[in-house]
C-alpha cells in the first residue's frame, strides 16, 4: 500500500514537472534571449549527470527566487538525452526540488549548437551564458559559479 502511495505521488509530481519542462531547439533558446529587452538571462547549461552543475544548481535556483520579481531570468538548459526526460531529468528535478525554469536541450551535433551559444564555450560543462541585450551584456563562463559571482553580476547591471 505504502508503495502505491509514493507511485501515485511519484506520477503526480512527475506530470506537474513535465508541463514545465519544454524540450527545445538551439534556435528556440536563441529567440528567447536575442530580444531588445532590457532582462538580464542567466542561462546555465547542465546535466543532472554533471557533479559540478549539481552543486551550483541552488544557487541559480536561489537567485531565481530572490530576483523573480526584476527584470532577471533564470534558464536552466539541460543537456541530458531527450529519452532520459522522464526517467532521470523529471526524478532528479523533484528529489532537488528545482523552481527555475528547465528547459531540455535536443540537439544532437555539438559542433552545430556550442557556437551558436559562444565562440569561447569548448562544450564544457557547466557552462553560464549571462545576457542582457540593452546593455549589450553577453559573457559566458565555463565554469562553476556561485550565489555571490551571480548576484554582483545582476546588481552591476542595474547600475
């Protein structure tokens, strides 16, 4: 019984999550952060595999909480494969209780869509795209970031 309870939970959550996660293009994400406004993207790409990414993701879901009402937006782009959506990438999301917005990338050709993100990404992961097209901010980082490095670089914008 116990255990059709949490199966019960378990697909609940899992359809609550599926809504959320949009499986997307390169060409998509390109049209959502190449706008003239004045939001700032922090777009992060990760893998639910990828230790690194696993420890910045409060982070970035912190400052998805804490500026959700300015003109900020974090995209969390995961670059797991489209076929583990529901077997790894909607569990591990509820077991870390992930809010900012996911996204799944489906690109196959990493020669293709690494470019179109940043001369300077080498497909390293993680990686931070940091945007803001009225300022005419576009830095990437392939790196680990932090609360802190994220937050100086929102309060810089709005200066």
């Amino acid at each position: 019984m116990r255990s059709l309870f949490f199966l019960l939970l378990m697909i609940m959550f899992t359809k609550s999550f599926t809504q959320n996660v949009k499986v997307i293009k390169i060409t998509d994400l390109k049209k959502r952060i190449q706008n003239n406004s004045d939001t700032t993207y922090i777009v992060n790409f990760w893998a639910s595999w990828c230790a690194p990414c696993v420890k910045e993701l409060p982070d970035f879901d912190s400052i998805n909480s804490v500026y959700k009402t300015q003109k900020v937006k974090v995209l969390l782009v995961s670059l797991d494969f489209k076929e583990d959506l529901t077997t790894k990438l909607l569990p591990f999301m509820i077991k870390k209780n992930i809010r900012a917005e996911v996204m799944l990338l489906d690109e196959a050709n990493g020669n293709y869509f690494i470019p179109e993100i940043s001369e300077q990404w080498s497909g390293a992961i993680p990686g931070t795209l940091i945007v803001n097209n009225k300022n005419k901010l576009k830095e990437f980082y392939e790196k680990k970031l932090n609360y802190d490095f994220l937050k100086n670089k929102i309060e810089s914008q709005s200066k």
